[in-house]
C-alpha cells in the first residue's frame, strides 16, 4: 500500500450532483480524515459528448455547502495538478505509448459500420451483444492485423483511430475490496476496451488509472456501478508495472428508492417530492430543488448519508462531522442497498435545528425572510426561534408556519373555512374581542381567565376554540400554545388582525 493516504472524490461534470455522489464524497472524506490524509478533487471531464457546462461548479459549491472541503484538487490546487482531467492530455497519450511499446495495447481503426459489421456477423443466440475481444480482434482493422507500414501509414492519414487494451486469454483478475470482499473475473469475460478514443481524449479507465496512479491515490472509494470496471483497471495497472502499488479498493452500495425498488434517481425527487440533488440545479428549462433550498442543514445531511451504507455498530444516530471521522470505517459498511426514507432525513434536521448554535438558526430565519421580502426585528427572529424551533423539521417551516409573526398577509385554511368553521360562532368571536379589548397588561396569566370564561359562556370547546382563534391569528388551525401565539404580537396589531379575519371567515362561508 502506498504510504500516504490519498483519497479522491472523481465526478464527472455530466448534470448535477446526485446525492449519491455526495455521499461518495463523504466517505472518501471520512476516510482520508480518519487517517490522517488528504481529500482531493478530481473532475473527470474526459467525456465531451456529455460534458454540461456549470456542473463542475455545482458540484465545487454542493462540496463547500456540505463542509467537505478538498484539500487539493479543481479550484483548490496542490502538487499533483492539474486536476481537471481535459487539461492532462499529453499526460494520458505519454502513458499509452509505454502499453503500446509493450505490446498491451494496439490501434484500431475500425469504422462505426466494421464494428455494427462484426456484431452482426458473430453474433449468435447465446451471445447477442459480440464484444471486441480476443475473438474478434483477429478479424478486425487493427495494428495486430496490419502490417507495420500499412499501420504507419494510416496512422500518418489522418483518419480517425482508437487505442484499445490488449486484453490476455486465460487470466485472472482478481479485485479484493473491502467491502465486498475477494471479486474476479476472468480475462476472457473482458473486452478490449478503448483507452484512446478517437478525438485523442481518454476513456475514463485509461484517465482513472494513471491519475490515480500519478495523483499517489491510496484508497479508491466508488459507487458500485464502477466494479465492473475495476477489472480492466487492474489489467492496466499491471501492464503499467505498477500493480503491487495499486490502491485499495471499495464498492459502496446504491442508494435506493424509498420503495426500496432500485437505484434512487434524479426522478424520484419530483415523483415523492422530495430533493435528491445537495443544492439547486437550475439548468435551461431544467430546475431541481435542493436539500439546501428545502431547508435542510448540511450537518443533518452528512449525518443521514453516512448513515445510508454505513453502519456504527452502536445504537447512535446523530453524529456530528467530527465524530463520523472518528468513529468512521469501510469495514463497516453493508454490500446491500440502503433505502432511502424522507421522513427520517427530516428526523435528522430536526434534531440538528434544535441543537445548532441558536445564532446560526436565527441567521437562517432572517435570511428566509429577507428572500421574502420581509424585515422581521431582533426580537420576532427570537419569538419564531423559540416557539418554533422543536417544531419544525425544515428551516422554510419557520417562514411556512411562523410568517403571522411578521405579517398579516397570509391566507386563510382553506379547508378549516369550509369544514370547521360555523358562522353561528361569528357573534360570539364578536364579543370575545370585546372583552380582549377591555383587557390591558396582557400575560398569559390575564388572558387565561378571558378564554375560560368566554367558553363557558357561549358554550365553546376548547377544540372549536383554539382552532378558530389560531386561523384568525395566523391562518392555520395548527400551532404551538395559544397563549404564545396571542403574545407574539403586539396587542393593537392582533386586536385588528383577528377582527379582519373574522370578518373573512363570515364572508368566506
Ligand atoms: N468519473 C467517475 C464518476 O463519475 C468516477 C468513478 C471513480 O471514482 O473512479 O463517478
């Protein structure tokens, strides 16, 4: 194993960020912490066809927003950049030639059609999908067909060619990763695949294995999707010569559906509403919400995605940043999926919104506010805090359920309007206000008698009063204690307000 610790987090800039990916990047942070070493930033854009401008910056500022901060990497610097893979390509093509030289790579020069040409003609029923192999590389256009001049000489044309693997027969390759343990494959199950393509860029193996192998990558921490791969990035290591130096590996397991019906994908978000993506993603006509612009902090996100695919071994949820590097090990991670649950994510940021630092949440609250155009004083910032802060589960819930704070500009529930509310009570409401009216020195110790008496007096529930008097103050029948309600605001301002919405009530009906 390579001395240092090394991890990288190596996304390519294709859209944004799935969470998925950020959790990659959690665990490669985690690790690398843990031991003591570094976490890189590596974009790997080597893929023009499904290059999208502005990913490589989303997925910087989704890093930064999380607080996994690389210590090198694409805007960070370091000693081994530079790390924008498009900007490393006499590097890729110095690197080939050594396989080329050795005979564990060759150009090929195939059309489009000679290859749908091959497919067609070897395919058979048990084998629909021909590869470019050991089997059919004899048949094919390549330099292990042509002689050295032909070879030259199209080369020297100017027509397009690609680089591919030499893959051997009857060999073994055999990946041991931590999580899953002892995999292989065996070479014949592999095809040749292109390392060069044919507009000089590397494919993503060639790029991965010599950038982890320049970039001294100790450990490889990667979705599952990628161990498939793995394979031929071994065969590559060994023919670079650098096999008995090759990283670890680790394959994480996918994320899942709440369903628990397959991978988690950018879709799912709009179909069970909820974000899948770390902050928004505004692209042409493409817009997906964020957990940010949800209202999620980013230490209760860290938290439940270490917890997807991580296992503590303890009974403890909620660990802050500092304790997941502590506690933190790839040993203990499961091969099978994780399911992802909304209303546990929730859970989470609820936990965190109660045990932030106060000054950051109110900093939160304002900031909601101010995006909605209002300008909520010192004091009703500590109001909404404090009465809602065991309440809700999102930070927007403290604009969502507390605006009657700030503001009178809010609807009323519509379905306490048409189911709940009675206009016989109107007259009775009428006379409630008057006795609020001739109430001064307002405590909650005051205003109790005034609500008592006044049920008793026209016959009211408590579970008809409440309701009404909550959807005049603040439109919705729910919320905290009545009396905190009445206080958080100003007497005059409430004494108005709920005349007017007992108004709106009447009229509404
Ligand atoms: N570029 C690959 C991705 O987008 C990286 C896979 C790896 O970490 O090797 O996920």
């Amino acid at each position: 194993m390579n001395q240092e610790i090394r991890l990288r987090f190596a996304p390519s800039p294709t859209g944004a960020l799935h969470i998925g990916g950020l959790r990659t990047a959690l665990y490669n942070y985690l690790l690398a912490k843990k031991l003591g070493g570094k976490f890189i930033l590596r974009i790997e854009d080597t893929d023009q066809t499904r290059f999208v401008e502005g990913a490589e910056k989303y997925i910087i500022d989704s890093l930064i927003w999380a607080g996994l901060v690389p210590d090198e990497g694409v805007g960070f610097d370091g000693p081994y950049g530079p790390y924008r893979q498009s900007e490393r390509t006499a590097i890729y093509k110095e690197n080939v030639q050594n396989l080329i030289n050795k005979g564990y790579a060759y150009y090929a020069f195939d059309t489009p059609e000679e290859l749908e040409k091959m497919r067609a003609e070897l395919a058979t029923e048990a084998n629909t999908m021909p590869k470019y192999d050991y089997k059919s590389r004899l048949k094919m256009k390549n330099s292990l067909t042509f002689s050295k001049e032909d070879t030259e000489n199209y080369l020297q044309s100017g027509k397009p060619y690609v680089i591919r693997l030499c893959v051997p027969v009857n060999e073994k390759v055999q990946i041991k990763d931590i999580i899953r343990g002892e995999v292989s494959f065996q070479s014949e199950e592999l095809d040749d695949k292109v390392l060069i393509k044919s507009d000089g860029l590397p494919t993503y193996h060639l790029a991965n294995v010599v950038d982890d192998r320049l970039m001294k990558i100790s450990h490889v921490v990667r979705g599952e999707e990628w161990l498939s791969s793995t394979a031929h990035h071994v065969l590559l290591y060994r023919y670079f010569g650098w096999e008995a130096e090759m990283p670890e590996f680790a394959h994480l397991p996918l994320i899942l559906k709440p369903n628990g019906k397959g991978k988690l994908s950018k879709r799912d978000g709009a179909e069970f509403g909820f974000p899948v993506f770390p902050i928004d993603w505004k692209k042409d006509n493409d817009y997906f919400p964020g957990f940010r612009e949800f209202g999620f902090l980013p230490e209760a996100v860290l938290n439940f995605l270490a917890l997807l695919g991580w296992n503590s071994g303890t009974e403890q949820e909620l660990f802050s940043l500092h304790e997941m590097i502590q506690n933190f090990s790839l040993e203990q991670i499961g091969k099978g999926g994780a399911r992802f649950d909304f209303d546990k994510a929730k859970w989470f940021n609820a936990q965190y919104i109660q045990k932030s630092d106060p000054e950051i949440i109110k900093r939160e609250i304002l900031k909601l506010y101010k995006e909605q155009n209002l300008d909520p004083n010192e004091t009703q910032i500590n109001i909404i805090y404090s009465l809602y802060k065991e309440r809700v589960h999102l930070l927007t819930e403290f604009y969502s359920q507390a605006k009657y704070i700030v503001t009178d500009q809010f609807d009323l529930n519509k379905d306490f309007v048409e189911k709940k509310w009675n206009n016989d009570a109107y007259e009775k409401y009428l006379r409630l206000i008057e006795d609020l009216k001739n109430l001064d020195n307002w405590t909650k110790e005051r205003l109790e008698p005034v609500l008592k008496n006044f049920m008793e007096k026209e016959s009211l529930k408590m579970g008809e009063v409440l309701p009404s008097l909550r959807v005049m103050l603040s439109g919705t029948p729910m919320g905290p204690d009545i009396y905190n309600m009445i206080l958080a605001l100003k007497r005059e301002d409430l004494l108005e307000r709920i005349e007017k919405n007992l108004e709106k009530l009447k009229t509404a009906k």
